[in-house]
C-alpha cells in the first residue's frame, strides 16, 4: 500500500486548541476582543496601520472594492488565471472583469498584456464581448503561489492609467518583495490601496475560513468595518460588552462579512508561527526543485531572490511534448500512487459564465488557455513528513520516467 499523502493538512498545535477553548469559556463567541487581538498582530506583522477581519478573502476583496465607490458598468482589470472571487467581487457591484493573461513563467498578471489591454479598449477597440467606451477605474493583481509581483510596476502601472489597486493577496502572507540590494517590503506594507488576505484553511496560517483587509487609509478601514456588520455604527462588542451603548444606528445597507472570536483565537497563535511555517513550506519547496530539477518532463516554479516566496503552492508544469499522457492522467497517476494533487486553475475566460456573458474564447488569452492544461499543484504544507516527501518526489520521478516519449524512443 503506497504511503498517503493528502494535498493539504493544517499546522494545528495545542496552543490554537487552548485559545478556542478559552473562546468558548468565555461567552463570547463573535467579533470581539479575540478578533481586536488578531487584527492588531496581524496589522503590526505586514506593517499596515490598519487591518479589519473578515470571514473571508472573499468578502475583503468585495468590501475594497465597494469602499473604493466601484459602479455598475465600470471595468476592473483582473487576472484570468486566479480563482473565482478575485472576478466574482467586481460582478457583486455590477462591473465588469477585464481579464488580462498570465506570464507563462510566474503565472502573475501580465503587465505588458494590461497594458496593451487598456490602450485598445480606449482607443475604441473591441474585446471579446465587453461594451464599447467601458470605463477602467481599478487593477486587482495576485500574487499567484505567494510569489509577488514587482510592487514598483504595478503601481507605475496603475498611475499611469489612473486606477486603484487592491491586491488580492490570498496566498501572500507571510510574502514580501525588494528591489535589488534593498529592505524587504512585506505584501501589505501600504503595497496597494487594500490588500486582502486570506486564512483558508490550507494557506500558510488558517482560522478555518477567514481573511483581512489591510490599508493605510483610515477612512477606507473604517468603511470596511462599517460595512463588514450590517453597516451598523456599532458592533456587538460594543453594544453588548458593557462598556458602551446598547443604541446603534444603520448607516449603510452593509452586509455580514464579520470575523468571529473562536476563529481568531486559532488565528493569533498561527500568526505567532506564522515565519517559522513559511520557512518550512520553503525548505520543502526548495528540496522539490532540487530533486527534480533534472527530471526533463517538467518546468518548476521559479525563485527569485528578490522575492520572499509564502510558498502557498508549488505548481509544476508538465512539457506534454516530452509525456505520452496528458494532465489528468497524470493526476490520476499520481492518485493511484497514493498522492493528492491539484489545478490552479482552470483560467476565468474558460469557464461557461464568461464565455457566455462576455464572449470571452480561448483564443483571446492564449498564455493561459495553454498553461493551465499542463499545470498541476503538488502537495505542500508544512507538516509534511519525511515519509511524505520522499513519496511524491518518487511519485513523479517514476511517473514521468514510464510516460517520458523520450525515453520510450531510446528502448
């Protein structure tokens, strides 16, 4: 029986266990004194002012971009390779996604692409099945894996164009960037207007669900936390705790994105460790590239020193010239094996909602209508065992020996 090795498992120690159970003893379940605690570490780790939590990365995009006055009609640039919410967030309010290729190396944004995207449409130019003159007011990146764009470039980018920026930063925590020769700046160090976060169960910290919101801009953070809670003018902490008015007010129709106490109380002792996972997700990662750097059927995500790298996935990329099977057969391979894998992810412009709503054809965004059938994420989390290890490398390696049409010519 082949060893078992899950894609994800989260690094839960009896510290998390005991802050939960303190939770609960108490009372209080909801936003409360468990979530301030959180939002302030959190806040002081990416050296952001202000940081407002959320029960999810989700809701944070969302809330950024209402909190930034985007309308229905108005166009955001996003990524295509990237998950459902970074897209779904602008559709909330009624606008619409203006996706943008990926570079086939990082898998980031591409920034040439972006631009030549906003020249077009404002020049006049039809795209896909987008509305002629569509207004481009916002840019939302992602850093893909945990491995950050060029912060200096994006903003050039957005400046130019004059666009706002929310980062959509679910797999970039811990994460940070430098230009050459200078001090590390972590991903929500003031990196954009917002930077959301995400603590999903299988990034590098976890509440279960969870996310943050964090941003320089005081009124942006007091906007998001309005609107977190039903846009009330004072939370339940607030009314209930003894210390304030049982009186409240609705100041905006808001919504329930709040970040409960039992949640949090997982999350501050996570984001204690929260270095110490990230380095243990970078020694795995660092040892997959190096036992399988000479396997020729595959490309490896790159490292850049320049980079501080969360290492939330590890997507290799199979040279399907070299391979006498496909994607999917090589995850069922690797499953027989014994080894869950994953995508990341089937590109926006290929799912059924956007090509019939916007007409979107694979053709439009060919970088990712070719990268993604040949990607799959190996496991990486910082639990792994030796045993663990040692079994997906040996999974791969023989995988690829007994498919490679290289080695099949020469027998």
């Amino acid at each position: 029986m082949p060893t078992q090795v899950p894609f994800y498992r989260p690094d839960i120690r009896e510290p998390e266990i005991q802050e939960v159970v303190g939770a609960l003893r108490s009372g209080w379940l909801t936003t409360g004194p468990r979530v301030k605690r959180f939002e302030e570490t959190f806040a002081a780790a990416v050296g952001a002012p202000h940081a407002v939590a959320l029960n999810s990365c989700t809701a944070a995009l969302h809330l950024a971009v209402h909190a930034l006055g985007l309308h229905p009609g108005d166009g955001v640039l996003v990524p295509t390779l990237t998950f459902a919410a970074t897209a779904e967030i602008v559709r909330y309010e009624g606008g619409i996604p203006i996706l943008v290729d990926c570079d086939p190396v990082t898998l980031n944004m591409d920034l040439q692409q972006a631009e030549r995207t906003v020249a077009w449409l404002r020049s006049g130019g039809a795209l896909a099945g987008l509305p002629r003159d569509l207004p481009i007011v916002g840019v939302i990146p992602v850093h893909v894996g945990g491995l950050m764009l060029n912060i200096d470039d994006i903003k050039a980018f957005a400046l130019r164009h004059g666009l706002w920026v929310v980062e959509d930063a679910a797999h970039a925590f811990p994460a940070a960037w430098r230009r050459s020769g200078e001090p590390w700046q972590f991903c929500g160090q003031q990196t954009s207007e917002v930077s959301c976060f995400s603590f999903y169960a299988n990034k590098t910290i976890t509440t279960g669900e969870g996310g943050m919101a964090v941003t320089g801009n005081p009124d942006l953070a007091a906007r998001i936390r309005l609107l977190s809670l039903h846009g009330l003018s004072h939370d339940a902490w607030g009314r209930y705790s003894g210390t304030g008015s049982w009186d409240y007010r609705i100041l905006a129709p808001g919504y329930k994105y709040n970040m409960t106490d039992v949640a949090a109380a997982i999350g501050i002792h996570q984001l204690a460790r929260a270095e110490e996972m990230r380095r243990d997700r970078e020694a795995i990662a660092l040892e997959y590239r190096e036992r399988l750097h000479d396997v020729e059927e595959l490309d490896l995500p790159p490292t850049d020193v320049n980079r501080l790298h969360s290492w939330h996935l590890f997507p290799i990329r199979l040279r399907l010239e070299h391979l006498g099977i496909d994607r999917n057969t090589f995850i069922r391979e690797l499953g027989q094996a014994g080894v869950a894998c994953s995508v990341h992810w089937r590109p926006l412009h290929l799912h059924p909602y956007y090509e019939e709503t916007f007409g979107w054809q694979a053709t439009d965004l060919p970088a990712a209508s070719a990268v993604w059938q040949r990607t799959v994420s190996l496991p990486l989390f910082s639990t792994m065992s030796r045993i663990e290890i040692d079994a997906v490398v040996d999974a791969v390696r023989a995988l690829c020996s007994r498919s490679s049409r290289r080695l099949a010519s020469t027998r």
